[in-house]
C-alpha cells in the first residue's frame, strides 16, 4: 500500500489576476516540494458532470460553463476569477478527488493527496466563492457515499478560513460528519460553534486570532477526535488547507509546518482506527509559498508514512 498523489497540468492553467493570492505558483512550489518523493503519481481525469450534479444543481455547471473566458479574465464575484483554462483545472480538481476516492476505496493505495487547484471549500450549491467553483470535499464525501456505499464519511477541514460550502453541500446529510475548524472572526463570517447541521453532525470550532498550536492541538483534543471516535467514519476527507499558517498573508493564526504535521498523524491514527486508515486529502489553501509548500510536504510524509 502506499500514497497516490494526483494532479494534472491543467491545473495550472488556472490563471488568476497579478496579485491574487490564489495564484499559479502555489501548486507550483507544491509540486516542487513533492518532487522525487516515492508517492504513486496519477493524472487527473476530467469529472463527469454526473458526478458533479451529485452537490451541484445544473444551472450551476452552466453558469460556471457560461462565465469561462475565451481571453483575459472574468470575475465571478470580488475574490473568484476565471480565466481561459480554468473550467478545465475546476474540472481536473473535482475529477482528481473522484479518482483519489476510487483509489482509496478500491485497495489501489492506502491514502491519496490531490494537488489541486482551483480550491473548492467554500463553493455553496449555486454560489462559487472565495477562489472555489466546485465544492471538490463534499463530492469526495458523496462519491463515497452513493458510488461506494459507504456508511460514514468524515470530512475534516483545517484550513484557517470556513468550509462554508462543504458545509452547504452536506448540511442535511446524516451520513457525512464534517468538522472545520477556522479563524474567527474571519472571511467568510460563518462558522460559528452554534451551526450544527440538519442532524447535528456538522461541527464548527472556531478559533481566535493570534492563537497558536497549542491552542488548536486543544481545540481539537475537546471538540475534534472525541467526535470522530465516536462517529466511527469508514473514510476519512482532508480539506487541506495551510493558511492557518504563522506566515500565511491572509490570516492570523499561529501554526507552524510542526502543527500541520502532528496534526495529519492525529487523524491517520484515528483513521487507523476505525476507517482501515483510508484517507484522501485535498488541497484547499495557503498563500505563503514557502509555508504551503513546506506545509503540504510534511503533510503528505505523514500520509506516506501512514501508508508504508
Ligand atoms: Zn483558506
């Protein structure tokens, strides 16, 4: 058994304004801090829009479709752009977490990270935001589910800002536990502890600004692995985000490369325990190059060490 990582050139296709956070040279780094790593190396495939329908409604494939460019940029809102490539790489990104479930699921690797862009956290059911048009976690959680027949999936998101469209997508879904901690006060403003889902199983824990490691190792102590102990999932889905970062530009949280790595053996052993280690995981953001890169490295060393 061992570690696929999946990606696609397209996926840096994607091309955003100068200056935007969410920029081609991310994925770059991370593929560079990846390279010459003994990881299963796969292409992305496309997704089929039969998968994506599974979280989004059509008229959202076809508003996402219609806004992709023939040149330059089109803005979607005040942070999510589109340029010529993009609806390829949104493609590949959702399609890499379809085939990294497959791979998972199917015995082929123990766990699999997806190296992806655009990320897709915080698309809502018709609504693409915050960098994101397809909401790539939830759909790994339903792929899951309704292709594989699993029970319980958990999804559990660090990334510093709200998995509000994971959120969106899997409110009402008994069988799909999701758990995002975040920065609050921060973009997008929800995320409070009081959101809890159509049956309770969506748990929110916010974290202060400026707290540190420590902070968070406790959070998650109280509030994060009790309740994935107890839910029991049978897959485990990494929304993967390295922007809780000390040196992070978009937030104010204080982890270090240290942090995500403890914190990637915290839920490979719980995974171990009761989810015969499976876990794929996604890149969500992160926006110091050298920390998302350096974040993301010791982060897949984990799950390949998982995987050995
Ligand atoms: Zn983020």
């Amino acid at each position: 058994m061992t570690t696929a990582l999946i990606t696609h050139a397209d996926c840096l296709d994607h091309v955003t304004p100068d200056g935007h956070p969410e920029q081609v040279a991310r994925l770059e780094h991370v593929l560079h801090a990846l390279a010459g790593m003994p990881l299963q190396r796969e292409t992305a495939p496309m997704v089929e829009d039969g998968d994506l329908l599974r979280i989004h409604p059509q008229a959202h494939l076809d508003q996402i479709r219609k806004a992709a460019p023939d040149a330059g940029h089109h803005q979607l809102d005040a942070d999510t752009w589109m340029s010529p490539g993009s609806l390829t790489a949104a493609y590949r990104a959702a399609g890499a977490v379809v085939r990294a479930v497959d791979m998972v699921l199917g015995g082929d690797v123990q766990n699999a990270f997806c190296a992806i862009r655009p990320p897709g956290h915080h698309a809502e059911k018709q609504t693409p935001m915050g960098f994101c048009l397809f909401g790539n976690a939830a759909l790994a959680a339903k792929i899951a589910l309704d292709k594989h027949g699993l029970s319980r999936v958990a999804v559990v998101d660090f990334d510093v800002h709200h998995g509000n469209g994971t959120q969106d997508l899997l409110w009402d879904d008994a069988r799909a536990l999701v758990i995002t901690s975040q920065q609050m006060p921060l973009w997008p403003g929800t995320g409070a502890a009081s959101e809890r889902g159509k049956h309770g199983q969506i748990v929110n824990v916010p974290l202060p600004p400026e707290s540190d490691g420590a902070h968070m190792r406790a959070a998650y102590e109280a509030h994060v692995f009790p309740r994935l102990r107890e839910f029991a999932p049978e897959l485990i889905i990494i929304s993967a985000g390295f922007d809780a970062h000390q040196d992070d530009p978009l937030a104010q949280l204080n982890w270090s490369t240290e942090d995500f790595r403890r914190l990637t053996q915290d839920l490979c052993k719980i995974a171990d325990e009761c989810a015969q280690g499976r876990v794929v995981s996604t890149l969500e953001g992160g926006y110091d190059l050298q920390a998302l890169a350096a974040s993301a490295k010791a982060h897949v060393e984990v799950l390949m060490e998982a995987g050995a």
